[in-house]
C-alpha cells in the first residue's frame, strides 16, 4: 500500500517538472520540436513497407493475401518447402520442352557449321513442327489462308529485306516507302481517308503499350495527371495490365456483363476519376469473342475529355471489310467522335507474316506522345516512333506485300467466310445441351462453357488428345476458338468431338472429374490469395523456356 502511494507520488512530481519545463519554452522551440519530429516520422514511414491493396482487391482478399505471404515468409520450412516446389516445377516445365528440343548448341562452332548440316537441321524442324501449325485444329496463331503458292512468294519478297533498316530512311528508302504505306492503307481503313497517323509495330502488344504509353504522356502534359489510371474491361488484353507495370499506371478493371459478356457501362463509369487518361474497349475481346459498345464508350470518352482507345488488334481486319459488304458492327472508327486510337494487327486476318501491326492516333499531337527523341546525347540527335531502334524491315515488307497481293474484294470473301463460320459454330454449340456459348460472338472467336456438372476442362483434356491446340478461359471457366482459314474447314469435326467427348465423360465421371491439366492449372492459382504470388509462379514456365 505504502509502495503504490510512494509511486503515485514520484509520478505526480515527474508530470509536474515536465509541465514546468514545457513553459520555458517559447514559440521557436515548439515549431522546431515540432518540425523535428515531424521530419523523423517521415523519415521512418518511409523506411516501413507498408503493404498496399490493389485498385480492385477487396479488403477481405487483401486480408487473406497478407496473412498467406506472412505464413510463407515466417513459418519455419514454408520457404524452403515452396523453393522445392518450385525446382521441381521448373524441372517439370523442362523435361516437358525439352522432348521437343533436339541438336542442342552450347557454344558457336570453332570453324562454323556447313550449309548442308544447318539446312539439314532446318528441315528436320519443319518437317516436325509443320505438322502441329498446318494440323487445321489449331486455335488462332496461323492466320494465312491455304495458299502455298501465296506463302512461298510472300517469303520470297520479304527476304530482300532482312537486311535493311527503316531506322535509316536514307539508306533503305524502300523500307521507309513500304512501312508508310503500310500504315496509310490500315489508316484508311478505320476513317483516316486523308492522313493516316499510325506507327508499325511489332505486334498487338507493342502497340497498346505505345497507344497507353502516349496517354501517360499526354495526360501529363496537358493535364498535370501525375498519379494516372485506365479504365479497362476485365476482359480486355493482357497488354494493358502490361502497359499499367510498365509505366507505373493505375489498371481499374470494370466487370463484364454475365449474360453479353461485354464490359458493364455502369460499373466502367463508377471507376473513372480526375485522374483517369483513357478508357477501352475491343473490337472483339480475345476471351469471348464479344464486342464492346464503342459508341456508348465514345460518347463516356468525350463527356469525361479523356482518351478511349479501340482495341481492334484481333477483328480489326474483320469488321473493316465487312463493313463494306453491308455487315453491320455499328461505329467504331476514326469517324466516330471520342475515338482517339485504334490498333490493328496485319498478322492476324490482315494474314501478313508475324510479327507486325499498327498503331493509328486521332492526331499527330497525340502520336507525339508515344515518340522518342533526345537532343543531347553524345551520340548525336536520336529520334525513334516505338520501342524500337533499329529493326529490320522485313515486318514492313509482309504486310505490303500481303495487302497489295489478296486486295479488297479477297479481303471481303475471306472476312465474310471468318464471320459466317463463327455464327455458325456458335449456334451448333448452343444446341448442345450441356453446353453454352459466352454473349453472342458475330466477328471470329467463341467460347463455351459448361451449363451442368461437366468439367468444360475436361473436355479440352480431351479435345487435346484428339490433336486440337485450343485455348481455356477462367472466370467462368470456358474453351475458346478463334476462327482462322486454317482451321475452318474442320469445324464439323470440332463440334462432332465435343460431343463426343461429352459422352465420353458421363460413361467415365471419375476419370475426368479433376478436368486434367488446365483443371488443376487453373484450380490451385484460383485457391492461391495472393494473385500476384501466383503470376510469379507461372513466371517458372518462362524460366524453363528460355533455358536450353
């Protein structure tokens, strides 16, 4: 009792000197107390790492996330537990690439290697490979129609260019003339009759990357956007998440309608900010197959006075020449006020070689954007349009040679053939029972999921068996086709064993109740919580192919 008094004592006393000590102090000595201690706390914050939630992470997603990475970094043998895991994975991934991989070379040879061998070898790859991409059961990737006499001339113009450099318009004139061309003929395509403000690409990605790339820009500029963000579809291109880590933009993804499986506009509005650059929409989306209301995105663009960029990279071909046989897919080009860019890729139904696309802009001002240019490196003046510095022209050459060689009128039956067939494939899977296609694909994709019980992945286990090179979707879980030249004339035979192996799984249920490897794919990186300590681990497959 004593020894409790005696403290309440020594505590008064000590509260009452400190009192009287903070009287003696005048106004300078409190604001520079204060401003030390305002600095030091600075100073820690920013040494703590702080977890952030992402954009569209719900809290209690966030939540689980931060207690699985806690578990994963501080349980004793977790760590070392998942590092096993993972050798044993890229070991896998490997082993898989590897029965595929034969005539290894470590080193370059002491002398070089004869023409005969090296020919020899070239041969053999071919022989092999060809019979997976000419197999007509693949989905997407080989675009060309069957025309071997077409493809054998399109390599023989494209060689003469290996070695030139559109980097140096004064030594490769030809280059420069082909890659403006190019791009002039793909601007009038989408309503740029009198100039075409584009670029050539190496492809779809780099050309959203450009296009999101000059938004960054622009809206920094004009605007005094520092901390930007897009509006994208969920599902719209990977590209444009690239695009986000890349250039440290805020990704905002808006649901899609479960029922068209286009992008919700409501949801999309509710994303958009002061420090919003752009929005999207595609023309199709690879997933579904489903095209974006672009004139209802264009009016949100032009309302909000921000960019909306068409992603057209997959139909773009499509729907240009279609357009012109009466087909209607609404307004979605240059000539639709709110449209500010559009990208195209040559190497899908352009049927160019890989790998070459185009990125267009409203205006040269916004295309200035997405330039490169330094005036004072020692080097002297530097000045590129992409990502690229000096490239051969041979991208160019393919799709000058491809656009010029098949011409408006093949492009329309060709076009017109791509549409018919995916109607049509859409309607046959729609007749069967178990099954149901996604939204109302009318360009060149489909996709089906499951209506019951079926595993949709164990169908394209076994689909997989019977020699098809398909493509699987989450969320829902689905099985995608992209219609090609390649591969049209064997859809009887696709909707013919999707049925059957339908009735292969009833009779076997247990067999293929897991839905075999893209079922267990897609079932754990599902499960994990952390989304992006399952995108690291699908980075091991990366890893394993570009080890030898």
């Amino acid at each position: 009792m004593y020894q409790t008094i005696d403290f309440l004592k020594q505590a008064y006393t000590s509260l009452k000197s400190s009192i009287k000590w903070q009287t003696q102090l005048d106004e300078f000595d409190i604001i520079f107390l204060g401003v030390l201690i305002t600095l030091i706390l600075h100073f820690i914050l920013n040494r703590i790492r702080i977890p952030r939630r992402d954009y569209n992470q719900s809290y209690w997603t966030f939540i689980k996330s931060q207690v699985f990475l806690g578990l994963i970094n501080y349980c004793p043998g977790v760590s070392s537990f998942l590092e096993k895991k993972k050798e044993e994975a890229l070991k896998s991934f490997s082993h898989s690439l590897d029965k595929y991989t034969t005539n290894k070379t470590f080193k370059i040879p002491e002398n070089g290697m004869g023409y005969d061998k090296i020919n020899e070898r070239l041969k053999s790859w071919i022989d092999r490979d060809s019979k997976n991409y000419y197999s007509g059961k693949v989905s997407g990737s080989l675009y060309v129609h069957n025309d071997q006499q077409f493809i054998e001339d399109c390599q023989e113009f494209t060689k003469n260019f290996l070695y030139s450099n559109p980097m140096h318009a004064d030594l490769w004139p030809a280059s420069r003339q082909l890659e403006a061309e190019v791009i002039k003929m793909t601007g009038e395509l989408f309503g740029q009759d009198k100039e075409a403000i584009g670029m050539l690409t190496t492809g779809g990605t780099e050309s959203i990357l450009l296009a999101i790339l000059a938004y960054r820009n622009w809206a920094e500029t004009e605007k005094g956007i520092t901390q930007p963000n897009i509006v994208i579809p969920e599902t719209a291109h990977a590209a444009f998440y690239k695009a986000g880590e890349y250039f440290k933009i805020q990704v905002r993804t808006a649901k899609v309608n479960q029922k068209t499986f286009t992008v919700d506009l409501k949801d999309l509005k509710s994303h958009i900010n002061s420090n919003t650059i752009c929005i999207v929409g595609s023309l199709p989306n690879f997933p579904y197959g489903t095209q974006d209301p672009i004139e209802e995105l264009a009016a949100i663009a032009k309302k909000k006075k921000i960019g909306f960029h068409v992603d057209a990279c997959l139909g773009g071909f499509i729907v240009a020449f279609a357009k012109e046989k009466g087909m209607n897919y609404g307004n979605y080009d240059f000539t639709l006020d709110g449209v500010t860019s559009i990208s195209c890729d040559q190497h899908k139904h352009g049927l160019a070689p890989k790998g070459v696309s185009t990125i267009l802009f409203k205006t040269r001002q916004l295309r200035q954007y997405a330039f490169f240019s330094t005036a004072t490196w020692s080097g002297g003046a530097y000045a590129v349009p992409t990502t690229q510095g000096s490239k051969t022209g041979v991208g160019a050459a393919g799709a000058w040679f491809t656009m010029l060689a098949i011409g408006r009128k093949r492009y329309i039956e060709l076009s017109k053939s791509i549409i018919n067939a995916t109607i049509q494939l859409a309607k046959q899977i729609n007749e069967i029972p178990e099954l149901e296609v996604c939204g109302e694909p009318k360009i060149n994709c489909v996709c089906f999921k499951s209506k019951g019980n079926i595993n949709v992945y164990s169908i394209h286990q076994i689909l997989t068996s019977k020699g098809w090179n398909l493509n699987t979707t989450q969320n829902p879980n689905g099985i995608h086709i992209s219609v090609t030249q390649q591969n049209i004339q064997n859809l009887k035979v696709f909707v013919q064993d999707i049925k059957e192996a339908i009735k292969e799984i009833k009779t076997n249920p247990s067999k293929y109740k897991s839905g075999g490897d893209m079922g267990a794919l897609y079932g754990t990186t599902q499960k994990i919580p952390d989304s992006k300590f399952a995108g690291n681990a699908l980075k091991l497959y990366l890893d394993s192919v570009l080890k030898l």
